[in-house]
C-alpha cells in the first residue's frame, strides 16, 4: 500500500511540475505576444497615418477634377483606413491587458463644486443645459483621467 501510494505521490508531482513549466511557457509566451501586439501597432500606425493624409489631401485639392469613378475608389481607400485604424486601435488595446493599472479611486461629481480644476469655468459655461449638482453617486475613476478628483 505504501508502495502504491509513494508511486501516486510521485505521478501527482511529475503532473504538477509539467502543469507549472507550461504554466510559465503560456505566460512567457503571452508576454511575447502582447510586446508583439504593442510595437506592431505602433510601427502600423506611421504608414497608415501617411496613406490617410495624403488621401484627405489629395481628395482636397484635386477632388473636383477627379469623375466620379476615382472619387469612389479613394472613398475605398479613406474606408479601409477608418477599418484599420480600428483594427490597429485594438491590437494597441490588447497589448496593454495586462498592463500595470493605476489604482481607482471613489470620486463624488458634486465636489467640482467645491475644487475647481483647470477648465472648470468653461466646462460651466457650456452649452449644456440641465446640469443639476445636488446628491450624485459617486464614482469609481482613474485620478490620471480626473486631476482634482475628491476621495471619500
């Protein structure tokens, strides 16, 4: 009986080493692939940047000579550079998943009443109407995102 249990303890052990090395393969790997993702998105960006303005600029100062015809293939062009930009966007989104996150904090709107922060006289003044500061909720944001933010 020991024999068979020494014989057990030592398959279950054999399984959770190999489990662990290919627990931190998937980890190495993943990291790879998200600094993969990171300078692939950044490198993207500068040619399509490029496609993108001199497509707006050539439809600006030649698109009244241009038929019909051409004009629609460079709204092909300026549409397929929307879509990768989008798709470029998310691949930089998913390079920083795992990226360190500041930490939240618990925020309540109506103390931009009580501590202005810069702009606040124009976001004031602007033409939205109904803005009401009585019993807000608070709310859960990045202090990065809201520099005079309050803390509960």
């Amino acid at each position: 009986m020991r024999a068979l249990n020494a014989t057990l303890e030592a398959r279950v052990a054999q399984r959770t080493l190999a489990l662990e090395q290919q627990a931190l393969a998937l980890q190495r790997s993943n990291a790879e692939l998200e600094r993969f993702a990171y300078i692939a998105s950044h490198d993207l960006q500068e040619p399509l940047r490029t496609i993108t303005s001199f497509t707006e600029l050539f439809m600006a100062r030649s698109g009244d000579q241009l038929d019909a015809r051409a004009r629609h293939y460079l709204h092909f062009v300026q549409d397929g550079s929307a879509r990768m930009k989008a798709l470029i966007d998310d691949l930089l989104a998913f390079s920083r998943l795992n990226a360190e996150r500041p930490p939240r904090v618990w925020w309540i709107p109506a103390n931009l009443c009580r501590r202005p922060w810069p702009g606040w006289q124009t976001a004031l003044q602007s033409p939205v109407r109904g803005w009401r500061w009585g019993r807000c909720q608070p709310l859960l944001v990045t202090p990065r995102n809201w520099p005079s933010c309050s803390r509960i």
